[in-house]
C-alpha cells in the first residue's frame, strides 16, 4: 500500500505581524519580563501548529521555533557554551542565552548592517555568518578540543510535550551533529571540530532517547552540509554518527538535506541507517533518478517539491506529471517544502496593497502549505479529486505567462544587443588611471569613507513621518538637504578627500533602487528573519527590470554643489541588489541580473553627464552569491563579474568607478575580484589585521585598493597610531600608489560621536602614513 503525506520542515518563526520581534526587543529594553515573553512564544507556537492543521499538513514539525536562532539552540543543549558566557546564569537561562546570541551591552545591538552585530560588548557575542547560501545568520558554534557536551537544555523535549498538550503529535527538527560540528570553530588553531564526533554522540542518543520517552517517534534530522563538498574524514563521520544513532530503537530519523544536490555524498546519505531521507528537488531536481534508483525500497522520501527559498506559486499539474509515478512507485513518501519554510514570509493574505495581478502569482509560506495539502491529496487520491484546485492554478500560472507585466519588450532588445563591449572600458586601467589622476589630484594615500553617515533617530523618525503622511514631501527633502550639507561641511571640514552625501535619503541600500525601478513589487508584511529578531522584506523582482528616470542623480548633484572636492555617486550593483531580492523563477538569475545591470549602467552614465567623476557600485553581496559548490562557482563568477561590469563600462576613461565589499574572505575568489577592474575597491579589513593581504603575496592585484583601517561594527574608536599601522602593513604588501585610506563599510549603524573622532583619527593616520611611505 503506498502511502502520500503531507510535511513540512519547518516554518517561520516570527509571527505574521513580527510579534516576535516585539516581544523579544521589548525584553531586551526591559519593558516586558520574562513571563510574558514566554507566554507571547508559546502563543505564537500553538498558534503556528493551528495554521498548519488548517492547511491540512499532516507532518507538523516542532522544536522549528527559536528565539533568536537554531544553531545557537544547538549548541546552548549541547552544552557547548563558552566560559565567558558561563558565569552570567544558569546554562539553560535566557540571560546565557542571549549573552551568546548579542553580548552583554544591550546598546551594543544594532539595528541597520546585517554583519554589525553584537560587537563592543562587555561580553562579545558569538560569532555570526550566513547559513549556508541564504540571508540568514546563524550564531558559529565554538568548541574546544577538551569540550564536554552534556544535555543542557530540553527544549526538543518541551515543545514535542507542549505540542501534545495541544492535541498535535510533531516530528521535532534537530540539526545532526555532523553539521553543527562542520559549521564549529575553535579559536585553538589546527584543530578539528569534526574530532569531537565520539564525544557528542552520546548528547544525540540521549537525547531521542528522551524524545522517544516523551512520545515521539520521528525525528527530522537536518544534515544540510550533506549538499556541500565533504572531505573523506566528514563523511566517515556520517557514517559514524548514524551507525549510532541508528541504534536508538522507536525512534524514526527523516535525514533532511537541502540547499542543493546530495550528488557525490549521495551514496553516503543513502547507506546511512535512517528510516527516511528528505532531498531538495528544487535546486535540485536533476538528482530525483540517482535518489529513486539507489534508495532502499522501504526508504520514506520526503520529496521537497515546494519552494522554501522564494515567494512564487508552484505549478501544480507540472509537479503532478512529475511525481505522480514516484508516489506509486515507493511504499511511502511525503510532499515537503524544498527546506525550512523560514525563508519566506508568513502569510500572503496580509497583502492586502499588492497589486492584485501580481498577488495571483505569488505563495508565502502559509500558502506554501496549502500547495503541499493539494498535492499530497491528489497523488493519493488522483488528480480528478482536486480538479478544481488545479484548474485555479493552472490559471494563475497562465496569467502569469502571459502577463505584459513580466515583459518588457524594450528590455529584451536592448540585452540581446548587449555583446563583449559593453563588459569593457575603452581603455586599460594602467591608462585611465592617468586621466583620473589627472583630473583628481588626490593626494597619495586618498582618504574617503564607505557612503553612508549615521542613520540618527531623527532620520529614522523624518522617514518614518514622511511614510505615514504626517511631513510632507518638502519638509522632508528640506530635512535631508539640510543633513547632508551637514555631513558635507563636516567631511571638508576634517579633510577628508573624496567625499560622500551621506545616503540620508536611503531607507535600505537595495529597497531604495528597487522602489525606483519597474520590475520590482514590495511587500507590506513580507518579513523574513535575518537574524535574531531583526527581518528583512526582500522586493520582489517580477518582470523584465528597467529604469524610468534617475534614481541618485538629483542627491548627488546637491552634495556636490556644496562642495568643490570630489563627491563620489553612490550606487548599489547589480548582484547585490539581486541577491537581496526575492528573484522571479522564469528566467535564468543572470537574466535578471544583466537586467538590472543595464538599469544601473544608465544611472552611471548620468551621474557621470551631471559632472560627476567619481562612481562607487557596491556589491555587498557578490561572495554570498557564490554557489555551495565549488564546481558551480566559476559560471557564477563568469556572470556576477560581467554584470558588475556592464553596470561600470559605460563611462569614459577618465571617470573613476569604486566598488566596495563587505568582507574579507578574498583569497579564494581574488582573481574575480581582480577581473571585475574597478579602478577602486574599499574591503572589510581591519578586524582580521590585513588578514586579507595575505592574497596579494601570490596576486598582484593590478588596481587601486582601500582596505579598511577603522572597524565599524564596533563603537571603539580606533586610534591613529593604531590605523597608521595597518596602513604601514598594507604599503608592505601593496605599494603605495595603490592604497586609499577609508573604514570597513558604510557608518549608518554607528553613532556620530564614534564616528567623529574615529575619522578624524583616520585623517590623521593618512597623513602621518603619507609621510612614511612616501
Ligand atoms: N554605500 C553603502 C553604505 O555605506 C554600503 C553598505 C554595505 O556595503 N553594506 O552604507
Ligand atoms: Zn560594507
């Protein structure tokens, strides 16, 4: 008898209007204690597990809720907690809890840049970093090579046993040991996490041991770096890890991957003794025949079938056609989003200001849901059973296809007739660089700063009246003139030499375009969690992408009248801004991307015709987009880096295009860097000491560089002696000519009075570097 159920992974856990969030902050502020946060979670779990009942879900997960992350989860019940945090209460407190997840100085919390967490704190928070290829962060695990895991916290056990209370019998979600070790650091150098395997085995067993004591009887184990590349000794650690976990007698482990193919660890996963094996058929639909041909008869295959990473409708008939065999194939499987539901937003029904047309087209996660029920009830029932289910869907899916909405013919010709050319400036950087310094005049050692100044909570609070109608246009626009001649005079003032408006104007580096931009949707509710409690509403790119009229230039053309030192324009680059979006599904995502790199092409071009002879392109994002496998990075790299510089070539010789990143982790994609031949980049340095440098033994990259002296993520204000040094470091690794002198990335999250003496001291170690390596 074949068996079809409907699963799921995982689902977001803010809350639909963010009360998460709230409640979270409001405790953090203090002005909620700890019971009625408490209340407000286990309100908003029960109300979660209601809502996938109704959808008609009949594998409902628990333990998927965090109040800030599931890695940090882990490793707080694993026992994995660093002395520093051990003093501040008892292991399974939330005040430990919390110190992990943001440091002990409450101040210490920004709001604004995704990476600008935690830092400057009494007690420093963990680590944090993005979770595999998406925009969430996840809190790094640190072990040392004498850790003791011990069951610290129950929280599996709780939310299986509150689930109950509730009348609903979950599959509580772990994440298995191997990944959780894989995504481990240890500040000892050398040493290897993945050793700790023996010795944390036994926190695993016990702990299904107990979920079994309380009622379970399967388990979803995450195991997601089984999409990676693994070396030998990782997957002997699978190997190892499920012999014994195997040998838990009632409990049933579903192994979930996701992000990406199982390929060459297919055969790894499929030997393991787990009782079921959830793979991603979205990213990965290729692999479906190698699973279904080598997987155990009596395997339970959770087909991830359902977007979990985008906000689409799925085509229901297609996906009928494909899996309509495979369901009578196999004894038993389940319809299951493609991952944890958590990356898209909760419920499409609050949009109620979506333009109807493209709100047809799109399914949150609630909706996602739905999709699941529908599916799993026709495989097991046959098609004609939810013939008018199919019918609406078909139609959406119709309307969307032909919808003029999504094309845009002007769009289509003008990137057919895109060719080589446009990829290139007219002339070498060893040329231009002549004219620009020719025109410039900078000094050796130029000194500028990433783009945006403070985000005050006036700005915040003008923008927000603005919003809501309560200021109008004017007094607005009056407000941000008069905040950025500000920052104007202020740079002249310390002697900065390139200077910057200051973004005032920006609610957020890719919403800004976006807003401007045909092509793009917004959301009102659609939030997604980026990390603890603060969520991003990514836009919706729908169709063929195109700009109307200028977006920055007016900006630009004010700051630069007050002022007769060079005032960079100020943009954010093509990948970037994909990467940040939710990106339609019916197109190649380079498709998209050369789009909007054509957008942004013709705003360079008129900052340029406006006089400007400076242009900054941000790509924040370029290495986040780098695919989880390595043999994919080169047909990312080949595409990011071409749309990049569709996005710069545009312009004459002699104007001078900058690009800034937001990391350091360069030595592995250094040669893309390189071929993206901006004349400058500005990179994230200071904290990892020039660190970064170390590519440039073997690299010799040919154009100008700034790496970042002054650390923004933290309040301290970095001394000039201090920035001088890592200046002197930079000029023995570069020569001279090459370096500018400016922060790690942009000031929004800082304060103004750090970010006053923190520049005035880097003008300082400018000129003092100057000196001594001239
Ligand atoms: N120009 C942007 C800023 O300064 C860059 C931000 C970023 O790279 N994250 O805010
Ligand atoms: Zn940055």
């Amino acid at each position: 008898m074949m068996s079809v159920s409907a699963a799921n992974l995982g689902f977001p856990r803010i809350g639909p209007r963010r009360e998460l969030k709230t409640a979270t902050e409001a405790y953090w502020a203090g002005r909620i204690d700890q019971v009625t946060l408490l209340d407000t979670a286990r309100a908003l779990r029960a109300a979660t597990w209601d809502r996938q009942k109704a959808a008609g879900i009949e594998v409902i997960p628990s333990n998927d809720f965090s109040f800030y992350d599931q890695v940090l989860d882990t490793s707080v019940m694993l026992g994995a907690i660093p002395d520093i945090y051990r003093g501040l209460g008892a292991a399974d407190s939330l005040d430990v809890y919390f110190a992990m997840a943001r440091g002990t100085r409450t101040e210490a919390h920004d709001e604004g840049c995704a990476h600008g967490h935690g830092a400057g704190a009494d007690v420093p928070a963990q680590e944090m970093t993005k979770w595999f290829d998406t925009n969430y962060h996840y809190m790094v695990p640190e072990v040392a090579p004498d850790q003791i895991f011990a069951l610290s916290t129950t929280k599996p056990i709780e939310h299986f046993r509150e689930a109950k209370a509730l009348g609903y019998h979950t599959r509580p979600v772990i994440l298995g040991p191997v990944t959780w070790l894989l995504l481990a650091k240890s500040r000892v150098e050398g040493f290897d996490p993945l050793s700790l395997l023996p010795a944390l085995l036994p926190v695993y067993t016990e702990l299904l041991e107990r979920l079994r004591y309380a009622g379970a009887d399967w388990v979803q184990i995450d195991e997601p770096a089984l999409v990676l590349d693994l070396s030998d000794e990782a997957r002997d650690a699978y190997r190892a890890a499920y012999a014994e976990l195997g040998k838990v007698s009632g409990i049933r482990l579903m192994l979930a991957t996701y992000f990406g193919a199982l390929g060459d660890n297919l055969a790894t996963a499929l030997a393991l003794p787990v009782a079921g094996l959830h793979v991603d058929l979205v990213r990965a639909p290729g692999q479906l025949d190698a699973v279904l041909s080598d997987a155990r008869e009596d395997l339970v295959l959770s087909l991830g079938v359902i977007d979990g990473r985008n906000i689409w409708k799925a085509d229901l008939t297609a996906l009928l056609d494909r899996y309509e065999s495979v369901a009578k194939r196999r004894a038993a499987v389940q319809i299951a989003p493609s991952c944890s539901l958590l990356h898209t937003p909760v419920d499409l029904a609050l949009e109620t200001k979506l333009d109807p047309e493209i709100r047809d087209w799109l399914a949150f996660a609630t909706q996602k849901l739905e999709e699941i029920a529908v599916l799993r009830h026709g495989l097991a029932e046959g098609r004609y059973i939810i013939s008018a289910e199919l019918a609406a869907n078909a139609d959406s899916i119709a309307r969307r296809r032909r919808s003029p909405l999504t094309n845009n013919r002007a769009v289509r010709e003008r990137l057919a007739g895109v060719d080589a050319e446009w990829a290139r400036r007219e002339q070498p950087f060893a040329q231009r660089i002549k004219r620009q310094q020719a025109i410039l005049n900078l000094p050796l050692l130029p000194t500028t700063t990433i783009g945006s100044f403070p985000q005050t909570a006036e700005v915040r609070k003008a923008r927000a009246a603005h919003d809501k109608g309560a200021l109008d246009t004017a007094g607005y626009e009056a407000f941000l003139r008069e905040e950025t001649e500000r920052a104007v005079r202020w740079q002249e003032e310390i002697g900065l030499d390139v200077l910057v408006h200051g973004e005032f104007e920006r609610n957020d580096m890719v919403q800004y375009f976006g807003e401007q931009l045909a092509g793009f949707a917004f959301s009102r509710a659609g939030w997604v969690q980026s990390y603890g409690s603060r969520c991003v509403r990514p836009p919706i790119i729908y169709g063929d992408v195109s700009r109307p009229k200028p977006m920055t230039v007016a900006w630009w053309r004010y700051a630069q009248s007050l002022t007769d030192r060079p005032m960079k324009g100020m943009l954010t680059g093509p990948v970037t801004i994909l990467q940040w979006s939710f990106v339609r599904d019916d197109q190649p995502r380079a498709d998209t991307c050369r789009q909007i790199a054509l957008a942004i092409r013709d705003e360079v071009l008129d900052l340029e015709k406006a006089g400007a002879r400076i242009i900054q392109i941000d790509e924040a994002a370029l290495r986040e987009g780098l695919p989880l496998r390595r043999a994919d990075w080169r047909q990312y790299l080949d595409w990011a880096v071409e749309c990049f510089r569709i996005s710069a070539s545009g312009v004459a010789p002699e104007t001078q295009i900058h690009t800034h990143m937001c990391y350091s982790e360069f030595n592995d994609i250094i040669t893309a860097i390189g071929a993206m031949d901006a004349d400058v980049i500005s990179i994230e340095t200071s904290r990892s000491k020039m660190e970064l440098l170390d590519a440039f033994i073997s690299y010799q990259y040919p154009n100008e560089i700034g790496p970042g002296v002054y650390d923004i993520h933290s309040p301290r204000i970095p001394s000039s002696a201090e920035m001088e040094r890592l200046l002197i470091k930079a000029g023995e690794r570069l020569s001279a000519a090459q370096i500018w002198v400016n922060p790690d990335c942009g000031l929004k999250t800082r304060k103004w009075e750090d970010v006053k003496p923190a520049l005035v001291n880097m003008v300082d170690a400018a000129r003092d570097a100057r000196a001594a390596l001239a």
